[in-house]
C-alpha cells in the first residue's frame, strides 16, 4: 500500500511541475501552427544547397511535431521540391524538441538542458542536411503544389483556431506519450534503486550505448522523454546518456525507418540515423567529459532553486487544468469515433468502392489528411481512410489513379496502389 502512495506521490510532483511550461507550450503551439503553416514555408526548402538546410532546421527546432506528424510534414516538403538535404535536416531537428518539450526540460531538467537541448537538434539538423545533399543529392523532379485553401481569417477567428490546435488537437496527437512518459517516470522513480547506474553500470560510455539500443527502435514523444529522462538521472544516470535519451527516443523507430527508406531511399536514411547515433554519442561525450556534473544534478524529488520561481498553487492549477484538457480530448475523440462508426456504415453501403493501399499513415490526423487531399479531387464521393490497415476506400466515377497517387505522396504518405 505504501508504494501505491509513493508512486501516485512521484506522479502528482511530476505532473505539478510539468504542467504550467506545458499549457504555455501547448499555446505557443497553437501560434505556430497558424503561422508556420507548411505550405507557407515550402518555398524556403527548395535548393541543394545550405540555406535551404538551415532554413529547415530552423523551422524544425521549436516546431511542436511528434514523430507521427514529422514524417508526413517533411515528405510533402520533398514532393513539392524541398531538397533531400533540407528534408533530412527537418526530419532531425523536429522531433529532438519543440516549444513545449524546451519549457517542460527547463521545468524538470533546468536552464543547461533546456539550452543544450536545442542547440543540439540545430548542430545536427544541420549536419544531417548537409551530408544528405553532398552525398545523396540526385533528386527526382516534384511538382509543386499551392495552397488552394487559403483563407483569410479576422481575429476572433485566428485567435479560436490556435486555441483549439493548441489545446485540443495537439493535446489529443501527444496526450498517449505524455501520460505513458509520466506513468512509466513514476514506476522508474520507485522500482530502480537510488544510484543504481553508478553502482551498476558506472560506465558512462556503457550508459550512453545501453540507452541508445533502447532508444532507437522504439518511439516516445520529446516531452513525454523528459520526466522518464529525469527520474533515471536521479538514479545515477549520467547526463550525456540522458540526451542520448532524449535524442535517440524522440527522433528514431522502427516505422520511421521504415518509411524514410522507401520515400526518400537508402543513402538519406542511413545519413539520418548516422548524424542522430553519431551526435547523440558525441554530444553526450561532450556533456559527460568537458562540462561541468552540478549543471545537471537533481535532486530525489526534482526541485532545483529555479522550481520555486512559480508558486504551488499554480503548479497544482495547472495540472488539475491539464488533466481536464487530456479528458475532453479523449471525451471527443471518442464522440469523434462514434460519428465515424456511423459513416463508415453507410458508406459500406455503396455499391462502387475501391480500396488502395496507403503507407505512413500513423494517426487520426493523418486519416483526417488523407480524406481531406482525396476527397478534393473530381469525380470521389466518399473517402474512408483507416490508418491502422493502411486502407483507403473511396466510392466514385471516372477515379484517375494518376491523380489520386500524386494526391497522396504530395501529402507525405505512400501510395501502394489497389488492394
């Protein structure tokens, strides 16, 4: 019993101070996203060439993306003419961090982390670009597409669709990661034993690589890394192996790998998982050998000097204001789900329907993507897309297959033909 309060304890002290960087992130987010609008941006990632690479970088530091959403971004940039070197450096340096995972690793990690953080998604967003162009810079050519959408939208208007992106729909694409970071943060926090890798494994080198074979097939969020990071510093393990961590979990898996290998080919996913591998290692070298180890302490219960700058009560309004956004995302998301249940029903009912294959699809917004591209092109009735099956079932007359694939792949994703 004694360890179910310690545990929901750990949790709570993690959530509090969590939650008013994160509710500020989710905001900025928002801001961001309305105006760092993807097709606004495409033109600055055209060329072989460093600019482009450093504008790529730069737009993919402090943009919130997760994994999920990273990969449709970068590869629409490259079918509209985005350079390999400038996809690559926007495929490194987005998921390392973002706005909300910098405030959240100053909240939990302090001010030295939350620097080194981004300056280090920046040093090998860069360098991945630029090893992609010098070797791998044979591109095919793309077609560019503009944006047929754009409206303009007055103020009361502009300002209620960055407060829904920001605290609903991203809320809802990394509510999963944040709660499962947190969850698992809490659990490691009372199962490892204090000191446990300087006891056990009190090799930094080892630390590093240990972490880093967990880290790269495997997918977590970067602000949901962060608590899980700082509770395993709190037991021993050293800093340079906690931004392997925070590296390597956020900007690898498996089905990333996956689809960078197909879209963009062998040498530019090889070049991505070199430069994060290579710059998680020797960043992490970096940190453990030349910098100075009170930079980075901890302390059990995570409250650096610079915690108590935010009153209590704001942390513990904060989090009780968190925890009712995650619930009415899923509240919503589960109405949403209802509705589509519904429609997939009545259009199982139509009588001409043919289904293709799509890869890449990850989430509910990449479904929500691909009906929306496809359902905009003449001659489709109906689109119903299932990101889980990688299915797209479209109902219509006269569908052009040429259309519909250019369609698909200018939205990021890979279009595999008929089932």
């Amino acid at each position: 019993m004694n360890y179910i309060s310690i545990y929901f304890k750990e949790l709570w002290s993690l959530l509090t101070e969590m939650s008013p960087y994160l509710l500020f992130g989710f905001l900025f987010a928002g801001l961001l996203h309305i105006y760092l609008q993807k097709e606004k941006v495409g033109g600055m990632l055209k060329g072989n060439n460093f600019r482009s690479v450093l504008n790529a970088t730069l737009l993919g530091v402090p943009l919130p993306l997760c994994s999920c959403g990273v990969i449709p971004a970068g590869l629409s940039f490259h079918k509209n003419g985005a350079s390999k070197g400038s996809t690559v450096s926007f495929l490194i340096s987005t998921p390392q961090t973002g706005i909300d995972s910098i405030l959240v690793t100053y909240s939990l990690l302090g001010l030295p982390f939350a620097i080194i953080r981004p300056f280090v998604a920046l040093v090998t967003g860069l360098a991945g670009g630029t090893a992609a162009n010098i070797l791998d810079n044979k591109e095919i050519t793309n077609k560019e597409t503009t944006n047929q959408n754009n409206v303009h939208l007055n103020t009361k208007q502009t300002v209620a669709k960055v407060l829904h992106y920001g605290f609903v729909e991203f809320i809802q694409d990394i509510s999963k990661w944040l709660i499962i970071g947190l969850l698992l943060a809490a659990l490691l926090a009372i199962v490892i034993p204090d000191n446990f890798f300087t006891q056990y494994i009190d090799k930094p080198w080892l630390n590093m690589l240990l972490v880093l074979a967990a880290s790269v097939p495997l997918y977590i969020c970067a602000t949901g890394s962060v608590p899980i990071a700082a509770v395993l510093m709190m037991k021993g393990l050293s800093p340079g192996a906690a931004l392997v961590f925070l590296m390597a979990g956020p900007a690898t898996n498996i089905a990333t790998i996956t689809v960078l290998w197909q879209s963009l080919g062998k040498k530019s996913t090889l070049i991505y998982l070199a430069t994060i591998i290579i710059g998680a290692l020797f960043f992490g070298y970096i940190i453990d050998t030349f910098l100075p180890l009170n930079w980075f302490s901890i302390t059990n219960h995570i409250h650096n000097q610079h915690h108590h700058i935010l009153p209590q009560w704001l942390g513990i309004t904060s989090a009780i204001v968190l925890i009712g956004l995650i619930i009415n995302g899923f509240v919503l998301n589960k109405i949403k789900e209802s509705k589509e249940k519904m429609e997939k029903s009545k259009f199982n009912s139509l009588t001409i329907i043919q289904k293709y294959r799509v890869e890449g699809m990850s989430c509910k917004n990449c479904k929500a993507h691909v009906e929306k591209d496809v359902l905009a092109l003449d001659g489709i009735d109906q689109v119903s897309a299932d990101f889980v099956t990688g299915e797209v079932a479209i109902s219509g007359n006269n569908i052009d297959e040429k259309k519909l694939k250019d369609t698909i792949e200018s939205a990021g994703y890979i279009f595999k033909g008929k089932i």
